[in-house]
C-alpha cells in the first residue's frame, strides 16, 4: 500500500518489514513500539485501508465488493481495539491516484477508496463516541465528497466529529481552490457546528521527479499508463515511443478544464540532473525553444532517453507569499501535512516549523507581520497538540521536557535548502533532506538528543520519546 504511493522503494522496505515485523494487531503494534529505544514522540493513526484489507483479504478490499456484516464487526473491532491502545483516530483515502505496489493487485487504488458511505459510518460513530478524529484526504478528480465528509462531522443535534482533511494550499492550477476551501471550513464550522480544520504545509509546495516517478503523474490518465509500466524499463520505452500514446499524453497535458494539482506548464520545471549536462538549470520549454523542437515532445523524448536519471522540480502551491501568509492565519487551519518520512525523493517539508518561524520573523522585520513569533509557535506547538489531544506541546512544570532551543539569528537561507543524502546504514538510496542550523539544541524527556543539527549518543540508543496516547 506504501511504496508506490509515496515512491519508497519497494526492494529496500519490503526486506525491512519482513525482518521486523512482530504485529499483527494494534495493541501488537502498540507493544513493539513501546519496547523500542524511540528518539522522537509517536502518535498513530489507524488506516481505514489496512484494516478493510485485513478484514476482507486484499484481493476482496479493491475489487469492488461491500464487507460482510462479519467484516465489517472486524473493522469496528480493530478501530476499537487501536483507541483503547491510544491512537488518534482513524485515517481513510478516498483519492484515487493512490495506487497499489507489488505483485498481487498493482496499479488498484488503495482499499479505502472502494469503501462506501454505508461502511465508513459505524465507523465514524465509533470515532465520534469515542471524541477520536477522522482525518482523510478527499477525491482531487471530483472533489465532491469533500462536502460528505463535513456533513459527517456536523454537530448538529450531536457532538461533533473532530474532521481534519488534506489539504489547504494555493495551487497554482486552480487558484480558486483556495477560497472554496475557505468557504467549506466557514460551512462546516459555523453552519454545521463542527469541529473541521484542514492540514496546510505553511511553506511553498516544491515537488522533486525522477523522470516520471512522482504521485502527480497519476492524476491523468496518460500519467497513469507510465507509472503502470513501472516494472519494465522495455514496455516503458517502447510506450513513449508510441506515437498514438504521445498524442493521448499531449491530450491529457493541455486539457484545460479538468481539476488538477499540477499545472502541467513546462515552462515552469527545472531540471536539476540529467546525463546532458547542457540542460541543466533550464526548464523542458527553454530547452525546447534553444532546440527548435515541440515543448511536450521533449519532454517525452527526454523521458524516453533518460528514464528516472534525468532529475527536475516544479512548485505546486503557497507561491505567492500574500496568500501562504492567509493560510498561517486562517483558523480553520492546522500547520502540518509535512509528508515527512514519505515522498522521500519526491518532498522535503521535514523543518517546515523553522521555514515558517522565519518567514514570520522576516516579515515583521519588513515591518509587514504575519503574526507575532510567539503565536507561530504556539500554532506550530500547543494548538496542534490541543486539537489532536496529545500530551505535549507546552511548557509547563511536571509536563514531559520536549524543547526545541532555536537561535533567529540563524534562521537564514540554508533554512530552505532542500538535498539529497545518503539514506544511511548500507542503503543504496538517497533521499530529499532539509538544510538549516537555527536548532541549537533538541531536548526529549529532558534528555539532549541533537546539539547544531548532530545526533547525541543517547539517541537511537536510549529510550527518550514515547507513544503519545490521546487525552480526548
């Protein structure tokens, strides 16, 4: 369910979780965690996919099929289960560029996505009951069953169900969506009496590709059919060859009225490596336009020639800063959505608390403020631990010592440095890591974990962090 999603390699995770794993429940889950020397603080969610797929077999979960009245007492089950071992709540996708890996069902969209209303509700009264949280991520093709989701959460005549979605963001393809989630968070709060808030990355959304292999490539059918030939390079080839596959790409690239994320514009691309050298630090169309060559034909053959070693990026959203700064603002929202951990060649939003303490310390030196410095950290801190009910986020006396000590003075351009390091430990993988220095010292339960942006002995080795079970 995870690597093709978020473009983790399979041959590396697959031998991981064969080696470790030693669950097969969520209070198994719970128990392996807490008897693991963690570094940071944990908190859970449990999917709404892996529990469909556990209670009906993967085959059953994305063919289409309705649970029985047994599978679904399975599902109502494991959610119980997993909030009596502290987890937050319930977390379900229902947007289906999200594909499966492997060998038995590739290329379906995850179990969740075939879930129906019918199934999700006994569900969401367990969360409701239980003042758990359902956090989800709406269908970004029709975008409709946004408006299901509020409607679920509402408090009217009942309490409300703590709702977060993904995500808030100033697109770049569809500007309007911004003010269309605006209206939906007002709508669901205010009319419905619900407790909504959407997740927003308060940073630009910059997206890293090699070659074809991004998520974005699936949110078009021509797209698709790429991420489909994953498995062998020849099928690839000879598919971006095709002259008649060229023409559906060129389709689906220019199509203007179909609701999307990427903005598809090769003008606005950099490529940052590829075996030509020549090319680097342009963008596909000024490549295009030196060669005297189609914008959309150079870039597929370019794919074709290079594969995944030619290596380039685009910004997807929070471009202007007039509008990222509404979104720090905007109570309907929670800063997070960091895909951190995940994306690992793809995003690096991993130090998007620093990147947003700068960009509101920049800003009141300009003399024009965002917000005072001390409300950023208290949104990037004590307001998302309150919402999401975990013990943490504060200081206080007799509250677990979690501090980060952070000096402004060096909260400067490195803060936004985005490159790739070696995974570690043998891995032959590199992944998108953050830069920066403004973190002096990282404390856990009292104990120094990091000093300048290097790891202590403690971590990794001592038991610091804990899974952060909810108080709601």
């Amino acid at each position: 369910m995870f690597t093709r999603v978020e473009a983790v390699p399979r041959e590396i995770v697959l031998p991981l979780l064969k080696k470790m794993k030693k669950w097969n429940s969520p209070s198994g889950y719970r128990a392996w965690i807490d008897k693991h020397p963690l570094g940071p603080n944990v908190a859970s969610f449990i999917g709404h996919s892996d529990m469909r797929a556990r209670a009906m077999g993967l085959h059953q979960s994305v063919s289409g099929a309705k649970p029985t009245a047994a599978e679904q007492q399975v599902m109502q089950q494991q959610l119980s289960e997993a909030l009596d071992c502290g987890f937050l709540g319930m977390s379900c996708m229902t947007n289906p560029w999200d594909r499966l890996d492997g060998d038995r069902e590739w290329s379906k969209p995850l179990p969740s996505y075939f879930a129906c209303s019918a199934e999700k509700k006994p569900l969401l009264e367990i969360l409701r009951r239980r003042h758990r949280i359902h956090q989800s991520a709406p269908n970004l093709i029709t975008r409709v069953n946004v408006i299901g989701m509020a409607l679920a959460g509402a408090g009217i005549g009942r309490e409300a169900l703590r709702t977060t979605l993904i995500t808030m963001m100033d697109l770049k393809a569809d500007p309007y969506v911004l003010q269309l989630t605006n209206v939906l968070a007002w709508f669901a709060n205010k009319v419905l009496r619900g407790n909504f808030r959407w997740q927003s990355p308060p940073v630009p959304f910059q997206l890293h590709y090699d070659g074809w292999d991004s998520v974005l490539f699936e949110e078009f059918r021509a797209g698709q059919i790429i991420r489909d030939a994953a498995k062998d390079l020849g099928s690839r080839q000879k598919l971006l060859a095709d002259a008649d596959f060229r023409k559906k790409f060129r389709k689906d690239l220019l199509r203007k009225l179909a609701p999307k994320v990427w903005h598809r514009d090769l003008a606005d691309t950099l490529i940052l490596a590829c075996p030509d050298k020549t090319v680097v630090g342009k963008s596909f169309a000024q490549v295009a336009s030196e060669r005297g060559v189609d914008g959309i034909e150079l870039f597929l053959d370019m794919l074709l020639r290079y594969d995944r070693d030619i290596r380039w990026q685009t910004c997807l959203a929070n471009h202007r800063p007039e509008k990222l700064a509404e979104i720090m603002r905007n109570p309907a929202t929670l800063m997070s959505f960091a895909d951190s951990g995940a994306h690992l060649r793809n995003m690096a939003f991993y130090n998007f608390p620093l990147r947003m303490l700068k960009s509101v310390r920049d800003a009141e030196l300009v003399g024009k403020p965002i917000m005072p410095v001390e409300k950023a950290v208290w949104r990037l801190s004590g307001e998302l631990a309150g919402w999401f009910g975990l013990d943490a986020g504060i200081i206080k006396e007799g509250k677990q010592a979690d501090l980060v000590v952070i000096d402004p003075k060096r909260l400067d351009a490195s803060t936004d440095e985005v490159k790739l390091q070696p995974w570690g430990k043998g891995f032959k993988f590199e992944r998108l890591v953050n830069g920066g220095r403004a973190a002096k010292h990282v404390f856990i339960a009292g104990v120094e974990a990091a000093r300048d942006g290097k790891a202590l002995p403690a971590l990794g080795k001592k038991r610091l962090g804990k899974f952060l079970e909810s108080t709601l």
